[in-house]
C-alpha cells in the first residue's frame, strides 16, 4: 500500500512537473491604470492584451501585449524578429525598426526593439511600438507597448525599455 501511495505522489508530482510553463513578470506603469482586457490560449500561445480601464479597442490610448510562444525555446529569437519584421513591413507604411538592445553572450537570450510606421497599409491608423522578446527555459516571450503614433516619445520609450529589461521570468 506504501508503495502504491509513492508511486501515486510521483505519477502526479511528475504530470504537474511536466507541464510546468515559464512565466515572464513585469510590473505595468501605475499612471496608465491598464488592466487585461483579452486573453487567448490554445497549445502553442497564450496572448493577453491590457488597455486602460474605460477604455475600449475604439478608443485606447495605449495598448501592451504579451504572447507566450509555448515550447519554442529552441528557435533562435533572430528568427522571430525576422519574422515580425517580414510581417510588419507587409502591413504598414514606412517601417522604421531600431534595435535598442540585445543580450551579451552568456545572458539570457533577448532584443529589445522600436517599430514605427506611418500608417497601415489598408488604413490610415498608425501604431508605434517597442517590443522585447526575452526566452524562458521552454517558452518565448514577445512583449510590446504601443501608442497610435507615428513616432514614439523618447521618455515612452525610456520608460517601457525600463519595464520590459527588469522582469523577471519565473519557472
């Protein structure tokens, strides 16, 4: 019965254990009062989408975004910059990208990035952003704050750069 009761423990110790997912914690600026306002998740992304309380997707001043890459860890996050920028050029006018920072050998992998455009391509709205993606022991991490502006303050960008460099992933 002992037995049955340790094997019983460490089936269930090692289900939890397995599916264990990293987190990335940030703290958000008070002054925006943004609160989640969207989450999706399946078996390969988790996205959660915070704007300011009293806000909608109509009106919002600011909107950041986490998307959790499950499992992907092992991809190199040039890839995924890559591929962001392929995406964003296709999409908006006049895309400007500026790498701000990037890890040093030996440090956890990460880029920290501004993307600015004039406008979307079927729109005349534009969204400026700064993104940071950062990976876990499994996941990746893509994190972005953006403004509907054509150009990011540098005080914003100062500000968010801050924010995304000292969080800390959790596993």
């Amino acid at each position: 019965m002992k037995t049955f009761f340790l094997f019983a423990a460490f089936s269930v110790s090692s289900l939890v254990y397995a599916q264990k997912r990293d987190s990335l914690q940030f703290s958000l600026p008070e002054k925006y009062h943004l609160h989640l306002k969207e989450k999706q998740e399946d078996d390969r992304m988790v996205m959660m989408e915070y704007i300011p309380e009293g806000q909608n997707w109509d009106n919002y001043e600011i909107i950041v975004t986490k998307l959790v890459s499950k499992n992907l860890a092992q991809v190199p996050l040039q890839t995924f910059f890559d591929n962001n920028k392929k995406l964003l050029q296709s999409k908006t006018k006049n895309l400007r990208i500026k790498e701000l920072s990037r890890n040093k050998k030996g440090e956890r992998e990460y880029i920290l990035f501004t993307a600015e455009a004039d406008a979307y391509r079927d729109s005349e709205d534009t969204e400026s952003q700064i993104q940071y993606y950062v990976k876990g022991e499994n996941d990746v991490f893509m994190c972005m704050a953006a403004l509907k502006k054509k150009n990011l303050p540098a005080d914003f960008v100062e500000e968010w750069s801050k924010v995304f460099l000292q969080s800390r992933i959790i596993k």
